[in-house]
C-alpha cells in the first residue's frame, strides 16, 4: 500500500497529490471500551483499516486517494462509565471536522471522505453536521447503518448487538489478530438491540446490563468474516466517491 498514507509523505509530495485532485480518506473511531477481549482504539483499527482497504481499490479504479492520520476521540457517553473511555462534546467534534474539511479541500483534495467506524447516534449526527457546514467542501460521510449497505454486515450488526461482539471481534482479527485477547473465547453472548434500547431511553451499556462493556457473540467472530467485512465496507467508500449506486 505504498503511497496511501499522507503522514508518511514529504509536502511536496502532497501537494502533487492535491494537485491532482486526490481524494482524502479521514479515519474516525472513539477511544471507548470495547468489552474485555478488545482494546480502547477498536473503531481507530477498523477505521484505518476500511480507509486503506477503499484507498488500494479507488487505486485500482484509477482514482489516487490518501489515508489522513485518523481522528481517535468522538461522542461516547455511553461508554463513559468504563475506565480508558474519552469523550468529547458533539460541537467539539463537528468543529474540529469542519476546520479539517475545510484545509484540506482549500488544498485541493477532494472529496473528503470521513470514514466513521463508531456508531453513537449523536457522534454520527455531529459528522453528519459537519459535512454539510464545511459545504463548499464536498465532504461524505459513508453511513453503513443504513440500507443497502446495512444488509450486507450480517444478523447482529443489523440486530443493533454489535458493539464489540462478533461483528467488531472479526473486524479487530482480520485487521489486527494480536490485540484481541484470548478472554473472548469465554464471553457469553449478551443479545441486546441497541438501536431499538437507545429510542426507548437508554443513556449507557450500563442501563443494558452490559457491565462488561460487550454486546453480541464475541466469541464467534472470525478473521475470514472480517476479511469479508472489509470488502463490504471498502465497496461502499468506493461507491459514494465514484458516485456508483449500490447493488440492490
């Protein structure tokens, strides 16, 4: 993946990249708890790894993209009850992204792509914010809770139990195999639908009874879905930045 990373150029070499109109691929995770088995950047890891992923393919396309370095703290309140758990206001964060936005398409990158993995609803709305005030920047904020792309990630990331269950354990293994411990091999499943929690007033995973900070079925994760995972994720990037609607 040679030359997909913009912190690891020189700015004279950004700037041709610019010059040529790149696109710019912004990673944003949380630093939140992610159950015993995963570590605090789980979303920076998945983030970072869908962003190059979709970079390689938008290569292949014919289209240069750079990897921005990701953006590590978002909304996570309902993790804020778990030590190791940083969380920053949304008007926090939809400013930091529009001042982002706004630099790096006064370069001449573009599109910005904010390639989100965690799913807080207000850190989701304040990205979400933010793309349109940077406006005239065109900045895209892939949303993969929402369909088609949502029924392409499987049962529980569709039951709303995914947070740190199989879905993000298979997501961490493909990506990064030696971060997840070997404690989530004895994690019971805990079937909680999130989304439907959260509309019902839900303010925590502690109001769920998930005192672990897990949902879902950690130990049936596997790196080969992962890999399967990322492929869904990357095509979705690529979609919106090619402007391809996506297979029904």
């Amino acid at each position: 993946m040679e030359g997909l990373f913009a912190a690891e150029l020189t700015w004279e070499e950004a700037r041709e990249a610019a010059a040529a109109g790149a696109v710019a691929l912004v990673p944003v995770g949380s630093t939140e708890a992610h159950g015993p088995h995963l570590p605090l950047g789980t979303d920076v890891i998945i983030a970072a790894e869908v962003a190059a992923r979709a970079a390689a393919r938008l290569a292949e396309a014919g289209r240069r993209a750079l990897v921005f370095p990701p953006l590590a703290y978002g909304v996570t309140e309902f993790a804020a009850g778990f030590s190791g758990t940083v969380s920053i206001r949304p008007e926090t964060l939809r400013a930091l992204v529009v001042d982002l936005a706004r630099s790096l398409a006064g370069q001449g990158f573009g599109p910005v792509v904010l390639v989100n993995h965690h799913l807080e609803p207000d850190h989701f709305a304040a990205l979400h914010a933010a793309a349109a005030e940077a406006a005239p920047a065109r900045v895209i904020v892939p949303d993969h809770r929402r369909r088609p792309w949502a029924l392409r990630l499987g049962e529980e990331f569709c039951t709303g139990g995914s947070h740190a269950g199989a879905y993000e354990t298979s997501l961490v293994l493909a990506a990064s195999p030696a971060s997840v411990r070997a404690v989530r091999a004895a994690l019971p499943r805990l079937d909680v639908d999130l989304g439907k929690a959260i509309k019902g007033g839900a303010r925590s995973f502690l109001d769920l009874g998930g005192d672990r900070a897990y949902f879902g079925d950690p130990a049936a994760g596997t790196a080969e879905q992962g890999h399967a995972l990322y492929g869904f994720h990357a095509d979705h990037v690529v979609a919106l930045v090619l402007d391809q609607p996506p297979e029904r």
